[in-house]
C-alpha cells in the first residue's frame, strides 16, 4: 500500500509534466517610446514612455501606457497596463465592423465605417495598429482633430466599444417594449 502512495507521488512531482496554461497569445505593437525629462532640484532625470496595443486578431484590444527608466521596462509595464484595459468587439464574417461608429477621446475623433471584403484596413497611425491588433480586416477610418498618437489610439478603442450587433440591439427593443 506504501509503494502505491510512493508511486503517486512521483506522477504529481515529474518535473517533465507540464502544466497546460490556456492562456491567449496576444500580439503586441509599439506605437510610440518617447523620451521624457523631469527637472528636479539635482538635474534632469530621464525616463521613457511606451504606448503599446495589444490583441488577440480575434476581437480582443486593448491600449497601455507606462513610464519607467529604461525601454524594456517601460515596454514591459505598458503591456501589462494594456492586458487590464481588454476589450471584446464584435467582428462580421467579412471581418470587418458592424456598422458605422464615432469615437471620440479629448480633441481627437475618429470616423470608422464598414468596408466590403478585400478592400483592407484603410486608416492611417495608432488607429491602424489599434485595428489590425484587433482582427479587423476590412475597415475604412478617418481620423480628425488632434495628430496626439495616444489620444487617436484611445479614441479608436472607443470607438470599438461603442459597437454593437444586431442581437442586443434587438434584446435592449425587447426590454423597452415590455
């Protein structure tokens, strides 16, 4: 009866067997790193920013933003920042938005509108990286006000929440109705 329990014991402890995380794989883009200087009392002291966008290519974005003294950390706290701030869109068999939207974050605003199939991302800056990130692949999006890098990528991000499809739309007339 020991040699059984010893036995069991062994499988819970191989180190070979691995176990399997069924966590997402996300694609990570970097908009911007800039460079940024806080003068203090002792001198300039130097930090980087990181604006990244990261997605699955299957309806999942999200935006992050991070500083830190060096790139790669700056790099690697944007990114965590931008796992928190996920969001789901809906996608058409065509790949491509639902219906015509307006997003809108600070001075920046954001026009996307559906395209047919083949036509491509047809956008332009954050907003095509926040788009391709995301798994669009037929889009056409126009960007107006602020040239601003972080604020055009948020606003594209609202613009995607502001989507909807056809079956909650049908379920908020349902609710009213009643």
């Amino acid at each position: 009866m020991s040699t059984s329990l010893k036995q069991i014991n062994k499988l819970k402890k191989n180190p070979r067997r691995k176990e399997q995380v069924n966590e997402p794989k996300f694609v990570e883009r970097l908009i911007k790193i800039s460079r940024v200087s806080k003068v203090t009392k002792g001198g300039k002291k130097l930090s980087f920013r990181a604006i990244v966008v990261l997605g699955d290519e299957n309806g999942q974005v999200g935006v992050g933003v991070a500083k830190a003294d060096d790139v790669v950390n700056a790099f690697k706290k944007a990114k965590t920042n931008g796992k928190k701030n996920l969001i789901r869109i809906p996608l058409t068999k065509a790949l491509s938005i639902p219906h015509n939207v307006i997003g809108k974050f600070g001075a920046c605003n954001i026009i996307m509108r559906p395209s047919i199939e083949g036509s491509g991302v047809i956008a332009g800056g954050a907003v095509r990286t926040v788009l391709e990130v995301a798994g669009v692949k037929n889009v056409i999006a126009k960007q107006l006000g602020s040239d601003n890098l972080l604020n055009n990528a948020r606003a594209a991000i609202d613009a995607l929440e502001n989507l909807t499809t056809k079956s909650q739309v049908s379920k908020k007339r349902d609710i009213i109705l009643k």
